[in-house]
C-alpha cells in the first residue's frame, strides 16, 4: 500500500486559506440543522394539536404553524365552542404560543340565554334570584311584590340581559306573582313555558283547592309543575271500622300513624277478604305506637269469624260478631285476640243474638231522615217526647236550613235510654253526605247515601264513635261521586263563560223598551247565572250589552251600557262578587242578526259574557273609548232626514 501526500510545495493552496473554508462549512450545516428542527417542531405541534382538536369533536378547526406559534382557525359553531378550541390546543402546546384567527358562525344570531326567576318567600320576606330581559319589566315585578309583602323585605339578586322577551314571559312572570300571593310559604321557579311551584299549605283540603285553583288559572301553553304538601290531619278520635257481610269485606273508616303502619294494615285487609281499593288516612294523634299490631290481630280476628264488624276508637275496640258466628267460634276468637292485645287495648265483643232467640219481640222503634238531591230534608219517625223533637228539628233546620226540612215525626212514650242522643248524632252523620238517607234502630245505626268527600266514611266513623262510644254498632254504605267534589269539579275560564252564555242562550235577559229595567220574567236566568258565577269568581269577565239598529247610535251606546251594568248589579243583588266583571257597551256596532227584520233585530238586544285577559281588557278599554267617541254634525239645509219609523212594541 503506498500512501501520496500532499503537495506541499509553493503551487498548493495555503493553510490559511482553509480556515473560512471550514467556518463557512460549518455554518452551512448549522443552518440546515436549524431549519430541520424548526420543521420537525411545527410538524410535531400542529400533528398534536389536531390531532387534540380531532379527538374532542372539534374537527372544524384548522391548524398552522409558523416556528412555535400555533394559529387557529376556521369558523367555530359557537362561542363556546371557539373558546373550547382554544383550551384544547393549550393542552398540548403552551396557551401564550396559540394564536386565535377563529371566526364565530353567525355571531349576530347567538342563541339568546333562558331567562328565569326563582322567588322564594318566607314569612314577611321574599328573595329573587334569576336572570330576566332589560326593561322596565324588572321594576314592575319588585313593585307587584312589595304590594304582597308590605313593610317586608325584598332581596333582589336578579341580573338583566338585553335580548328579546321570549313568547309567554310576561304571562309566566304574572300567573307566577299571582300564586305567589296564596303562598306563603313557597318556592315559585318561572321560566317561559313553565312555572315550578313547591309550597307548604295548612291542611290537606287547602292543599287540594291551591292545586285545583292553581290548574284553572294557569295561561294556556304553560307547563305547571305542582309540589304542594299539607301536614298530616290531627284524628280524633283515632278511628278504624273494618266489617265482612253479605257485601263482602272493606272498612268504613281507617286511619294509620305512618307509611309502614298503612301498609300492614292493609295487607291485612286483604288477608281478610278485602277487595276493593282502599284508602288509609295517615294522620297524627294515635293512641299507642302499637296501633298497627292491634288493628292487624282485630284484622285476623274478622277474617276467623267470617261476618262482623270491629271499631277501634283510640285505644278502646269493639267487636261484633255476626248472628251466623257460632258460640264457640266466637269464645275461642275473642279469647286469642283479648289474650294477645297490647296492654293499652280495651275490648268490648258482642255476639248478634240469633233471630230465634228474638221472634216474637214486639216492634222496635225507629226514625229515619231522608237528605234528598235538591237539599231537602225529609224526617220521620218516633220521638220520645216534645222536649226531643224540638231538639233534633232545631239541629235539621240549623244544619239544611230552616225552609228545607220537612217533619213527619210522632211522639211515643218509653223510648230507649239515650235516643234522642243516637238521633242527632244519625242528623249530623247525614250532614256530611251530598243525598241520603239514615236509619236509627235501637240495635243499629245504618246509614248510607252519595257524598262528594273522599273522606267522608272516615269521617261519619269518627262521629258517631265519638257521640256514641266505640260499642256503637253502626252500618255504612257511603259512595264518594266525584262529580259532587267541589274541588275536581270547578270549571275552567273558558268553561264559565262558556256555560253563562248557554244560560243565555236558553233564555235571555230581556229588558223594557228602551230601558235598562230588567224584565221579571229573567229572574230565573239571573238566579242560574248567580249560582254558576259562585264558583268562577276569579275570572275577570267582561258583561257586554248590544242593541239593535234602532234609535241614534250614541244613544244606542249609552242604552247597551246601561244594560250590561243593570246585569252586574243584579248579581250583586244575588250575593254574586262582582269585582272581576266589567260592564261594557257596545250599542248596535256588533250585530249577529239581521237589523232589516224583527227576528234579527231580537237577536242582536242581547247581553253577552267574555272572558276578559290581559291583553282583552287592553283592547276592550281601547274600543269602549273608541265606541264612545261618536261625531256630531249639526245639521244644515243640505242635511238628509230620515223617515219616520212606525211605533213598535219594543226595540233596542
């Protein structure tokens, strides 16, 4: 191997020529190595932060790279989703190096936010808190709650925002403050198409009315969600009647202290026989926490026996076994229930006599009274003595009414001890039935009818157990109708108007020829309107006369006007409250018939109900100025006079 060195003579290049040869090398490679890891560290960022972007959704980003900048761009769906762009990308690469270059997709037409009101009230004092539109809606809200409140205190944490009111708000924010003024004690949550109501009322009736009252008023399209709870009633006495016959098993009143103690009870009913649905009152004021383990034994105790009826009356039960019940059975039953009774417990059992031990006893007194549909009550039967008979038709008079009660009854010396007592008491128990009819007996009290109270067994059980004593012996047959349930059966707004006006319509109210004297023969239209207007007396009306097209049209007006308030005080005269109706003329300008013919001009003198909101009242003011504002021009030569019109009966 031979190895030639360089020439080294005075014809080679120099040595110190070589040395900004490699210098100028070396910065050549300095810079190319630069510009590769410049790329590689944008490759790397915009792969990773696309790649970020890609995996959360947001895939409608773009992404570049300038050295360790980052831009974002491409047009985001929202703002919250450019804002949600921007965070994902500072997940990979330092925030201070991405560059916002994003644009927002219609950013003029941003949703607007949901406008809510959550009101809270207790005692004397309110709290807001919400988000509501900018205008002078917010004052007129505080100022409508300071009216409830009086000197009380008002917290105000409502924010505005200047966007459109939504469709609905303003009847929302109304219907809300409205409740608000029933509710004490409520929470009241508003939003547009929906009002949230959680309230505390004082008793399980009033909790019904707040809901049926709050369901009718609600604005048509609002979503109305209710929560109102009532403290469980106070029972007394503590009662519970359980009775198997030829009907079949069911109780006639029941009453537990808690959720678990209802539910044993009525598994035990069902043991029994029971079939039908049966309610359980669950209330305060039980005489012994072992309430449930003594009715479930008594319970038992029936389903042995087989016919019967058990009472319990706080603490003390009676217990009657059916005449079918033999000696033995019953001894043996009544032993195991007296033996294994909580403590507290008294029991009285009786065994029915059988009819062959009683043939041949004379006949037994009786009085009935009979609770008819229309109110009237019929009484028969015997009573011991003229004192007696005073006494129990003060009570029918003081409890029907004096002009509703009839009596057919007689006087009949020896009567048994204590009758007059188990007569008023058998009144009283019909009181709470909407129609029919009690049998006094000295064996037995049975009564049975319709009633449009869910709890009006319970409530006949618990009279007569505490006018009588729990050995009582009594029969029920009450039917709850809840046609009859003045709660379930008030009409809507609509349903008012709706059912006045085909009052009308059935016959109408005529008046003297032009006059605002109502004629006699529309009493009985007014009475039925009175007594439809007692359960719509929340609803603003409006009462609207009309006329025909005789006589001057301001006079018409005038006359129509007259009318439509001679209907309104007419109520008033009836006990009607008139505060939401409006007495309105609209003299001859809205016809229904035809004023070319008497028939036609008949029908347009007619008074009319309407249903009167918000925004109806607003345009009814508007009209009734409008209407009452009638040109008069004084007449000249030129002036066109009318023909006389033939005398008519009646008109207008």
């Amino acid at each position: 191997m031979r190895f030639i060195l360089p020439d080294l003579s005075s014809n080679a290049i120099p040595l110190k020529a070589l040395a900004p040869l490699a210098f100028l090398v070396a910065g050549g490679f300095s810079l190319l190595a630069a510009i590769w890891a410049a790329s590689v560290m944008e490759s790397r960022s915009s792969e990773g932060v696309a790649a970020a972007l890609a995996a959360e959704g947001e895939d409608w980003a773009g992404v570049t790279t300038d050295g360790l900048q980052v831009t974002l761009t491409g047009t985001a769906p929202s703002e919250a989703e450019r804002f949600r762009a921007l965070t994902i990308a500072g997940t990979i690469v330092d925030s201070d190096r991405v560059i916002d270059a994003m644009d927002v997709a219609d950013a003029a037409a941003l949703k607007a936010p949901d406008f809510t009101i959550e009101i809270l009230r207790n005692g004397d004092g309110i709290s807001l808190i919400g988000l509501v539109p900018a205008g002078p809606g917010h004052d007129a809200l505080i100022e409508d709650l300071q009216g409830l409140v009086g000197e009380g205190q008002i917290t105000d944490m409502l924010e505005t925002a200047n966007h459109p009111v939504p469709a609905g708000w303003e009847d929302a924010v109304d219907f809300g403050v409205k409740a608000l003024g029933s509710l004490p004690r409520s929470k009241i949550s508003i939003l547009a198409d929906r009002i949230a109501v959680t309230a505390i009322s004082d008793s399980a009736a009033e909790k019904a009315k707040l809901e049926s009252d709050l369901t009718r008023k609600a604005p048509k399209g609002l979503r109305l969600a209710l929560d109102i709870s009532a403290p469980r009633p106070v029972i007394t006495p503590f009662t519970l009647r359980f009775l198997i016959d030829a009907s079949g098993a069911r109780f006639d009143a029941c009453s537990a202290d808690s959720e678990a103690a209802r539910d044993r009870i009525l598994a035990a009913a069902t043991e029994a026989g029971a079939t039908r649905k049966n309610a359980c009152t669950i209330g305060l004021g039980v005489p012994t926490p072992a309430w449930a383990d003594a009715v479930t034994m008594a319970l038992g105790a029936m389903k042995d026996l087989g016919a019967g009826s058990v009472t319990f009356s706080d603490a003390d039960i009676s217990l009657i076994a059916a005449d079918s019940v033999s000696q033995d059975d019953f001894d043996r039953v009544v032993g195991e229930l007296e033996s294994n009774l909580p403590e507290v417990f008294s029991l009285h059992a009786v065994l029915t006599p059988k009819q062959a031990e009683v043939a041949g006893a004379p006949v037994v007194p009786e009085f009935t009274a009979t609770l008819n549909a229309d109110g009237r009550v019929d009484l028969r039967g015997r009573l011991g003595d003229e004192r007696s008979r005073d006494a129990v038709e003060s009570l029918a008079r003081a409890r029907f009414g004096t002009t509703s009660v009839h009596t057919a009854t007689r006087l009949a010396p020896d009567m048994p001890s204590g009758w007059p007592v188990r007569v008023m008491a058998a009144i009283e128990a019909l009181g709470e039935l909407s129609s029919g009819h009690v049998q006094v007996r000295p064996e037995v009290i049975r009564i049975d009818g319709v009633t449009g109270s869910s709890g009006a067994s319970d409530a006949v059980a618990r009279l007569l157990s505490g006018k009588l004593g729990e050995s009582a012996n009594y029969e029920l047959s009450i039917r709850y109708d809840e046609k009859l349930d003045p709660l379930l059966g008030l009409p809507t707004d609509e349903e008012c108007v709706a059912e006045i006006n085909a009052i009308l319509a059935a016959h109408k109210i005529n008046f003297e020829p032009g006059s605002a004297q109502i004629t006699p023969d529309a009493k009985g239209t007014l009475d039925k309107i009175a007594e439809r207007m007692k359960q719509c007396s929340d609803f603003p009306m409006e009462v609207g006369g009309h006329t025909d097209s005789q006589g001057r049209e301001e006079m018409n007006l005038q006359l129509s006007g007259d009318r439509a308030q001679a209907v309104v005080t007419a109520l008033m005269d009836r006990r009607v409250l008139t505060g939401h109706l409006t007495a309105v003329g609209y003299g001859e300008t809205v016809p229904i018939g035809d004023n070319g013919t008497e028939a036609g001009r008949e029908t347009n003198r007619r008074i009319e109900f309407r249903l009167l909101r918000a925004e109806t009242a607003a345009t009814t003011t508007e009209e009734g100025a409008a209407e009452a504002s009638v040109a008069i021009q004084t007449p000249d030569d030129k002036t066109l006079h009318p023909k006389l019109r033939p005398a008519r009966a009646g008109g207008n």
